[in-house]
C-alpha cells in the first residue's frame, strides 16, 4: 500500500511535469494513394518552454494490421540527424532531444499496402493533452484508385489533390480514406 501511495505522491508528478516541459502542437501531412500503397510523409513541430534540455521518448502508432508497413525515415530537421528507432508491429518508439526554449520539426515517413479502408491515426494526439494549435493535410491520389469516401471532409480539392487546414484541432476520431 505505502508503495502505491509513494507512486502517486511522488512519481506521477514527475511524469506529469516532464509531459509538460515537451509540447507537440502542429503538423503538416502528405498522403499520397495508388494502387500499391498508402504513404504519409509528416513534419510534426514540438516545442520545449522549459530552461533545461528535455528528453522525451515517443510512441509512433499505426493501424492495428500494419504487416506491410516500410518506415523510410525519422529525422531531426532542426537539428540534422537521423533518429533511431524501435518498431513494433504497431508502432515505433524513439526518443527526442530539444533544446531549451527551441522547437524540432521531426519528419516521419513511412508507407503501407492499400486497403479498402486506409487508416492514419489522429487519436493518439489526445495522449499530449491539448490541442494542436495547427494541422495541414493533403492527399493526393492518381487515377489507379477511386477514392470512395474519406472520415474528414476536405476545405478544397485542386486537380487530384483534397487539402485540409485545422485549427485548434482536437480530432476525436482517425483519418480514414476508403477507396472502391
């Protein structure tokens, strides 16, 4: 029991603050779907307001039936360097580094075999605790598939191309591109 109350007490606060020190508050995402595959190529934008360095390990979801997933980068764009990582069969998890007072843009780039239905997960932004103060989506597709119908409604579509601008978004549901 004096173990419980010792977590409580003292650990949870600590995580708590160490969530706080890192903010994850917008992205910009390209989709891109063909025949083969569903690829997402992001720039997500994290903040450190602190006056010390934080370290913070992340974990990256996909949908549930990932079998065909090609992560082709994670990298530090602010600071030019590639990130490791571990991948699972539902996620990778790695671990950034910001400076204080600084902001990372992380590009993360990866790919899977097109489904009928075509997942992104946006839900897992709820695990940061606020809202992004910004998001930017695009999809493009080529004229292999037949978009069907998609779960966010775009703000414009230009040639093969549907757009999206969010703000203060605090999605309660993934983005989903269903294809014939």
């Amino acid at each position: 029991m004096i173990r419980y109350i010792y977590l409580l007490l003292f650990i949870t606060p600590l995580y708590l603050n160490a969530q706080n020190s890192l903010q994850f508050f917008g992205e910009k995402i390209d989709f891109s779907i063909d025949q083969k595959r569903f690829s997402v190529n992001g720039i997500y934008y994290f903040s450190n307001n602190t006056g010390k360095a934080t370290r913070k390990s992340i974990l990256f979801p996909f949908p549930q039936d990932s079998d065909s997933l090609t992560v082709k980068r994670i990298y530090n764009l602010t600071y030019k360097e590639s990130i490791d990582y571990q991948k699972s069969d539902d996620a990778v998890a790695f671990q950034i580094i910001v400076l204080p007072g600084d902001t990372v843009k992380l590009n993360i780039a990866y790919s899977l075999n097109t489904e009928k239905e075509n997942v992104y997960i946006l839900e897992s932004t709820k695990t940061w605790g606020q809202e992004l103060k910004w998001a930017d989506y695009s999809l493009t597709f080529d004229h292999s598939v037949q978009i069907d119908s998609l779960s966010l409604k775009p703000d414009s579509i230009a040639h093969e191309v549907f757009y999206w601008t969010k703000k203060n978004f605090y999605p309660n549901e993934n983005f989903k591109v269903w294809i014939k």
